[in-house]
C-alpha cells in the first residue's frame, strides 16, 4: 500500500515450511536493509516512522515477524522445534522469498547473534553489519550479564489476557531502557498492537528462551570481512559494555559507537538521527581486506 509516496507491503511469505509476516519500506531497487529483532520481539518495535527515515535515505528496508512472533507461525509454549540456526535461515528465507541477493544487516541483541552467524556462515550474502544493544555470545570470558528480565513468562504472567501483557511489556521495556525510553502512554500504544498481532503471546514471550542452540560462531568471528559497526547503549542493563567490547576486538576493523543515555532497547526517537546516519554511512563503507 502507498506511504508517503513510498511503497509499503506486508504479506505473508512461505519460508522453509513456515510462513513469516514481512514488510518493507522504500524502493526495491535500492540497497537492502535488513532488520532483524531481538529475542521475543516482533518486527513492531522497528517503529514505522524509523523504518520510513531509513528509506528515505535511499534503502529497501525489509522488516519481519520472527517465527513466535507476531502474525508469524507459532509453536506450542515452551516446545520451539527449532534451533537459532533455523532462526539464522528465516533471515536468509525472508531475503529469498524478496529476491534479494545480498543485504545490509541491522540485529539487535539475539539479531546481533543471528546476523553474526550470517556474516560467519553466508558472508556472500551479507554488505555490511550493525550490531545493536548486542553480544558475541558465550565464551571462555565469561562476559557478565547484568538484568535478566528478559521477558520471559513467569508464573504469575498471564499471556491471555491483553491488559496484563500490555502491563508486563510496557514494565520490562521500561526497567531495561533509560531516561530516553518512550513514556508509558506511548509504549501503551505499541505494546497493544504487538499484542493484538500476535498468534500466541505465551509462546512469543518464551519459546526463543529454550529453544536449542547452534554451533556457537564466536570462535570464527576473526572471519568476518564486512564492514561492520556496533551501536551500544551506555546504560545497557542487560548486556553491559563488556559485551560491546568484546564485539570491537574480535571482529575486524568493526567501530564501536556509544548511545549515551541508552539502555537495553530499540532506538529510541531521542537518538534516531544519530543511529540513522550512522546505519546509512555504515551501508557506504568499503569491506575490510582479506
């Protein structure tokens, strides 16, 4: 449907025996943008008017539903028959069923790991790399972890039921985000639509939690060649800075770039024209040597 004078689509496309919700923002001719979620987080907290900024800088930007995730296959609660490889290959899917070759990455926190692993496993098809609010993963340095309210469902968590969900995601986004996280009525807004797209708030709110891991790909970060940049909230309470620099000395060449005043989040408005233009200059640098 028309935005703006700018082509905006969302449809259901088949994946590897699944279907995933998708969108995009911009001019298919453009360079491909990929933005890829965290961990039980639809393609909703991309908010639209980012989405739109992007596209205006000349990127056809692609967002999705992971699988749990808004209008996206669901899966029984606590039973994901599936691994993060798979969620690795949904991205990959999504780029496929588009018709693209290759794309810009933008993952944050678990779409840092997915897109990492893409970069390590499918680099033909990856142009560069943002990593956002992200991690290398596990590894022998123990990096610390610091608030854990991830979200997941706990016992007195009542997913049926939308104004008790709305609470507890509107909560969770606050305790992890900063002075610059949206206030309550706004986040109200966008965690209501998140609801009333989602197939199955219990299994979206869980399943990424426990489902199987791959090949960790840490030990193979060295091999990454593409330009890449990570974005880091300075009062990251979940992933704390450790991670950031973990990221910056293992991978080639990446620049490490601090978000001050934020937390463990999306971007928040207060800080689009900053992580815009550096998500639009990252797209233009050149790949590293081999």
């Amino acid at each position: 449907m028309p935005d703006n004078g700018r082509v905006v689509t969302e449809t259901m496309m088949p994946v590897d025996g699944i279907e995933l919700c998708v969108e995009t923002f911009g001019e298919p001719g453009d360079p491909a943008l990929l933005l890829i979620a965290g961990a039980a987080s639809s393609m909703d907290w991309w908010e639209d008017e980012f989405c739109r900024r992007l596209a205006a800088g000349g990127r056809f930007v692609i967002r999705y539903d992971h699988r749990d995730t808004g209008r996206s296959t669901s899966y029984p609660v606590g039973a994901p028959p599936y691994s993060d490889v798979d969620l690795a290959h949904d991205a990959l899917g999504v780029l496929d069923a588009l018709g693209v070759h290759r794309a810009h990455l933008v993952g944050l926190s678990m779409g840092g790991l997915i897109a990492q692993r893409l970069a390590v496993e499918r680099p033909h098809r990856v142009l560069s790399l943002v990593l956002m609010s992200s991690s290398p993963g596990p590894g022998d340095d123990d990096l610390p972890l610091g608030d854990t309210g991830d979200g997941t469902q706990d016992e007195e968590d009542d997913w049926s039921d939308r104004r008790a969900s709305v609470r507890s995601i509107v909560t969770t986004a606050r305790r992890l985000g900063g002075p610059f996280t949206a206030e309550e009525p706004q986040l109200r807004r966008l965690a209501e639509r998140v609801f009333d797209r989602t197939q199955d708030m219990a299994a979206s709110q869980t399943n990424h939690y426990c489902c199987a891991g791959g090949p960790p790909v840490r030990s193979r970060l060295g091999e990454i060649t593409v330009p890449t940049l990570i974005l880091h909230g300075t009062l990251d309470k979940f992933l704390p800075g450790a991670h950031a620099r973990a990221l910056r000395a293992e991978i080639p060449g990446s620049r490490l770039v601090w978000l001050e005043g934020v937390g463990h989040e999306f971007p928040p408005a207060a800080v689009w024209n900053q992580v815009i233009d550096e998500i639009i200059d990252q797209a233009g640098r050149r790949t590293q040597p081999a």
